[in-house]
C-alpha cells in the first residue's frame, strides 16, 4: 500500500521511535501506534489553542479509535505521520492518521479516531469550540479510506 496519495494529509509531522517501542517480537508494538497517533491529534490541537491541560469549560473525549496494520516497523525508523479529518461534525471530529515507515515510505498504518466534545462538567455533548472549527474543516479532503 505504498500508493498513499500524501496530499490527503494537510499536516504531516515526523515521530521517532524508541528503543522501548519494540516489542519481543523485534517490531514496534501495536500500542505504540495509538500512542503516536494521540500524540500527533493532541499537539495539532494544542497548536490551534485548544489545550484541555490548560483547563477549560469544553474538553475532548475519545469514544472510539481503531488501527489497521500494513506493514512492520522496528526501531530506530521514525513516523512519518499524516493528519486530517474524515469529518467534522456539531459536537464531534473523526480523524485519520496515515503511519508511514520514513526510511521507505511504505504505508504502515492507518489509524483512526473520534473525539467528541463535551462540557467539562456535566460530560454532555457540546459544540465544537467555533475557534477550532475552521481549522478542522480545513483538515477535511478526499475520499475516506
């Protein structure tokens, strides 16, 4: 699956792996996917001024994530990671994110998650911050995988 069509991903960041990503089996861990696939969501959104560390009446929880493997990564490649957004909808993002082996460019992973806002307080559905929104929408493209 090395045919990825990168321009679906207007945001690409690069991730390394550690020597601690590596599993028994020699390959990095399956964890460790969702883990950089967090990673990459939480800082995108804390560089468009959204922060839950910072505190905050709206906050972001994650019903559902999902990942399917293509292919094996072991230590010391790194992440080439892909971000963008199925879908934005009133209270909720659906996000992918395309995991690419950067010393061949050959397509890993593509994971996927939903973040669905909520009131910090009651943890009831609330909409999506109108500061963020724009920016979101901007991470819509193309077909869905």
């Amino acid at each position: 699956m090395s045919d990825l069509e990168r321009d679906l991903y207007p945001h690409w960041v690069s991730v390394p792996t550690r020597w601690s990503d590596n599993d028994q089996f020699g390959h990095v861990n399956n964890a460790v996917h969702y883990s950089v696939m967090d990673t990459t969501i939480n800082n995108w959104l804390k560089a468009h001024d959204f922060d839950v560390a910072q505190g905050g009446d709206t906050i972001n929880l994650i019903p559902e994530t999902g990942c399917r493997y293509l292919a094996e990564m072991s230590y010391p490649d790194v992440f080439e990671v892909g971000l963008r957004a199925l879908s934005v909808g009133r209270s909720s993002v659906r996000w992918e994110c395309a995991l690419v082996r950067a010393s061949d460019g050959e397509l890993v992973a593509l994971a996927t998650s939903a973040h669905v806002f909520v009131d910090a307080v009651t943890r009831r559905p609330s909409a999506v911050p109108q500061a963020l929104r724009a920016s979101l929408e901007e991470l819509v493209t193309g077909p869905i995988s």
